[in-house]
C-alpha cells in the first residue's frame, strides 16, 4: 500500500506526500469489505467508527498468491473463538463526515495503520489485517484484535471492589473497620501492574523514536485475557532527528491531544518532544492511584488560566507513598527537563510492585498498603462557569479547544503533523 501519511502544509488544501520511513509490513494480510460479516457498532470516535466481525467469507478472486490466500484462511478460520465470542473488529471512517473531515479522517487512519503495522509490544493492539484497497480510498479498513473494556471501565470497576472491601464507616474520628486488606492490597497491585505496563508500552514507542501523544483512560484498553493495551495510533508521531532544533525539541502541531492530559507546551503551541507523553503519563498515575478525575470540574478557559498558566496539578494523597508522589511530580513538572524517560518511569513502579508482592501472602500483607488511602476522598468540585467549553473533548475534533455544547464537533483546524 501506499505510504502516504506526511501532510504538507505549504498549500492552502491538505495534500498528502510519501512517507520517509520503511514500507508497512507487507505480510499481514488483506481483506476486501465484501468479505467481512459486520456486527454491532462497539465504538464511534471523530473520524471512525469500530464494528465487530462476525465472520470473514473469503472469495478466491483476491487470493494474490498461494501465501497469501493461507494468511487470508488463517485470520477467517480464527474469527471466533471456541466459546463463539468475536475475536476481532474492524475500523473504518465514518459515513457521514463531511468533505473536509474526510480527507483528515484518511490520514488519521493511515497514520494508524502504518504504525501498527510496524509495532510489535504485548501492551499494544495488534492489527491483523488490512483492506485490499488505497489507504486514501474511503473504504479502506484496518482488522484489530478485540478489547472488552478501556481503563476508564476498569477504574469504575476498582472504585466499586473498593467500596466493598472497605468495610463499614463509623464517622471521621473512627474511620472505617472490618476492611479486607488482603483484597485491597491486591486491587492496588493490580492498578500499579497497570500503570507499569501503560509505561512499558510507551517506552518501547520511545525507542522507536516515536511519540505518542494521546495517552489517556480512553486510549488504554484490555484484552479479554486481562492485558493492557494501548490503541488509537492517529496522533502518534515518529521524530526524525535531522528536523531536531538547537534546543533538542521538534516543531510539531500544538494544541495535540486530549486537554486533560496535554503539556503545557503542547497547549501554548511550542517546540516539544517525546516528554509530552511523561507529563500525561503522570496525570493518569495520578488517576489511577486516586480514581477520580484530573480537573473535574474544570472549563477550557480555566484550564488555559490555571493549569497551563500557573502550574496547578493534582494533589497526591498524603498517604501515598513517596516515590508514587515524587514520580508524579517529576513527570507532570513544567520544566520538561526534569521529566523522567520512561526507562525509569518503568523501574520505579517495577520496584514498587515487587515491594507490594513481597508482601502478598505473608504475615505483613497489607501493613503497608493499609496505610495507603485506597481511593482519593471526594473533595469540593470546582464549577465551570458554562461557557460552552468542555476539557473533555479530543483536540481534533473541534476548533482551537473550544466546543459549543450544542453545536457541531468539528476537527482541528491545523495540521497534525
């Protein structure tokens, strides 16, 4: 397939030029759309849309070669799994975007096919197959494994075994008796094991040279197996050093990504580089430590004012332990040269599971997480004055980080690049 993901910017429409990196893997197999059996709809962002697939009718007339019509056998016989459940999707553009989305949501796609395509992580989702067709053809599609539930579920899950392992309340001067801390130190293990494997995918993306620039609760997902995988591709970036300023930062697209989770340099629009996903990367740390929402409450412009302008993060419980705190604290730091890499993101919390796990299953167990605060206590919500903003909103798919509340979603404007 063609390699054209790269926009170029130099004229007044979106034109598309050829990749600079290797040709996307040529192994994976190809599909044709008549061939697919769709299920249900599982999932709709800005530009696509995500169907099960019920089944994979092959026709011998796109069988290319003897190689590949056995690939083409593979991925339909193992359609379904023993117990009949679907084990892949399909992703494809939406039908109703209008001319000028279109056009973007093709290179969205094609940014996430051929990095896929390259990508091989247990902690990213794996693309199966491919359409037959252009990349820029509007019926082209991408083939992934299954995830059953995205981090956000899970920490809605977390907060709801926590509630029930706490025991019973009996006012703040007693606080809570009769917890289960074996359940509750375990729950902990496994929102660390979690963030560990967020990171380890990330820091392979690293080595690779590639920024991913979207790391949120929406964009983790899991595998009906239990696995962490990281997906949605569409905004990751790979840096090509000879473009590197003196400063050691890239000029790249700002205003890229979820606000929520955005550096500030992103948001003020200046040169980056690969550290933007640590700072993200602390906020969901945080979020998953205290399975609330980072900013709750907060507006775009407020945002802007106070996060962006002024510095103001989340606060670390005080029960947590301090390397939880300090890594937070360091990955979200407006200085993004105090930011850690994620070499050492992953062997800080390696190291702190392997202290949770050496507890588990002795005497000690739940000595040191029965001191941590299982969740973060529910504190005043700051309001929004209702300005018709929202922080929630993905960059690209609305104008400048501000959208109507009734109006039309519409994609950045700029670039991505």
């Amino acid at each position: 397939w063609p390699q054209y993901i790269s926009l170029d910017k130099s004229s007044e429409g979106m034109m598309l030029e050829p990749s600079r990196t290797k040709a996307a893997n040529s192994e994976l197999p190809s599909l044709a759309y008549e061939e697919l059996v769709l299920g249900r709809v599982v999932g709709r962002g800005g530009f696509s849309v995500v169907n099960d697939i019920r089944e994979i009718n092959l026709q011998e007339v796109y069988d290319t070669s003897n190689e590949g019509a056995k690939q083409r056998a593979d991925i339909a016989r193992d359609c379904c799994s023993a117990t009949g459940s679907y084990r892949y999707v399909v992703k494809m553009l939406r039908t109703d975007l209008p001319d000028d989305e279109h056009a973007k949501g093709v290179v969205d796609l094609a940014v996430e096919a051929r990095f896929l395509a390259k990508l091989s992580h247990p902690n990213i989702i794996t693309m199966r197959a491919t359409a037959n067709s252009d990349p820029l053809e509007s019926k082209f599609f991408v083939v992934l494994d299954k995830l059953i539930s995205t981090l956000e579920h899970k920490m809605h899950s977390w907060r709801k075994e926590i509630g029930s392992a706490m025991g019973f309340w009996f006012g703040p001067c007693i606080g809570h008796c009769c917890a289960n801390k074996q359940v509750l130190h375990r729950l902990w293990i496994d929102r660390l094991l979690v963030a560990r494997d967020c990171a380890a995918a990330i820091r392979y993306l690293h080595d690779q040279d590639i920024v991913y620039r979207d790391l949120k609760p929406d964009n983790v997902g899991f595998s009906e197996t239990g696995d962490v995988k990281i997906f949605d591709f569409g905004l990751a970036k790979r840096l090509i050093p000879d473009e590197r300023l003196e400063t050691g930062l890239y000029t790249l697209t700002g205003n890229t990504g979820s606000l929520r989770y955005m550096a500030p340099e992103v948001a003020l629009g200046r040169p980056y580089d690969a550290r933007v996903d640590a700072y993200s990367f602390g906020i969901l740390f945080w979020q998953i430590c205290a399975l609330t929402t980072p900013y709750s409450g907060y507006s775009c412009k407020m945002h802007a004012d106070l996060v962006v302008g002024k510095g103001y993060r989340p606060k670390p419980d005080s029960s947590w332990p301090s390397p939880w705190s300090d890594l937070m604290k360091r990955c979200w730091s407006t200085d993004i040269m105090v930011r850690p890499d994620f070499e050492h993101i992953v062997h800080v919390l390696d190291e702190e599971i392997e202290e949770m796990l050496r507890e588990e299953g002795t005497a000690h167990q739940g000595e040191r997480s029965g001191h941590i605060h299982a969740r973060k206590k529910r504190t005043h919500r700051i309001k929004a004055q209702k300005d018709g903003e929202r922080l929630d909103v993905d960059t690209r798919i609305h104008v400048s980080g501000f959208v109507p509340e009734d109006g039309p979603q519409k994609r950045h404007d700029a670039d991505i690049v």
